[in-house]
C-alpha cells in the first residue's frame, strides 16, 4: 500500500497500515539524479510548477475559494500534514457551501503522474483526455507539483 493510502486511512482512524520498500523505480520516480550512456528524455520532472493552491482537511472552502482566484488554476489540493495529497477541490466544490471542509467537499484520490515520467507521453495522454494539467507525486503519495500541458508542448 502507497504512503499516501495508508496516511489517508490513518486520517481516517484506522490504526494498523502498511509501506513498501523503496527500489530502483522508486529512486526514478522521484525524479533524483540518474547516469549513464543513454540521450536525456524531457521528463514531468523538468516542467513541473509549484504554484497550485494546497488545503488542509478541516480548513473551510470558503477560505480557499480566495486562494484559489487569485492563482492560474481553477481548484485546489488537499494535503495532510505530511504534505501527502488526498484529494481535490474542483471549481463546483469551491463555489459550493463555505463552511463546509475541505475534507467534505473535495474528490478524494486524485490521479497522478511520478516525476519520472515522460514529458511526451504525458502530453500526449492529457490531450487525449482534454485536460490541461496533471499532478505529480513522490512514490509516497506527497504532493510533488503541478505539470500545465503548455509546459510540457515548449
């Protein structure tokens, strides 16, 4: 089980959760340094952005709706303590009731991409799928940042 599953059951008052061992795809995934003889690929590591708008669980969403305007992007992403990402506040969460929490109204479980992944493919994926942005997390689920598909066309 991910990092980022077990601290949301924990938040969750569940008492006994699990890891994993770290390995090579693990190193990769987090975007540290690698060698050898191979041509660089433009990965989601070189273009991610660290201007998102993040929430805790219990802030209200009226507090973050002002956030949120004033950034380039139209939600925000809540994340625990740990900075580990459990879930979104879309457009329609925010404009929704103002003293809910951000636990209340937010999509839980956002799809991610690793940092690790490549530039290319990523874009092709997020114009498929008509999006214009993807979050990237380390292997434990902590948010990592925002990667805009303008970015990653440059």
């Amino acid at each position: 089980m991910s990092l980022r599953a077990a601290c949301r059951l924990a938040t969750l008052g569940f008492e006994q959760v699990y890891d994993y061992m770290p390995g090579k795809a693990d190193w990769l995934a987090r975007g540290l340094p690698v060698e050898g003889d191979r041509k660089p690929v433009r990965r989601v590591k070189d273009v991610v952005r660290d201007d998102v708008v993040r929430a805790t669980l219990d802030e209200p969403v009226g507090h973050v709706r002002g956030r949120v305007e004033q950034s380039p992007y139209g939600f925000a992403l809540v994340v625990a303590d740990g900075g580990t990402l459990l879930g979104r506040l879309r457009k329609h969460a925010l404009e929704a009731d103002p003293d809910a929490t951000s636990e209340q109204a937010m999509e839980p479980g956002p799809s991610t991409v690793r940092l690790d992944t490549v530039a290319s493919e990523l874009a092709q994926r997020l114009r498929q799928r008509n999006l214009k942005t993807a979050t990237a997390t380390d292997p434990e689920g902590r948010l990592a940042r925002v990667v805009r598909l303008a970015d990653l066309d440059r």
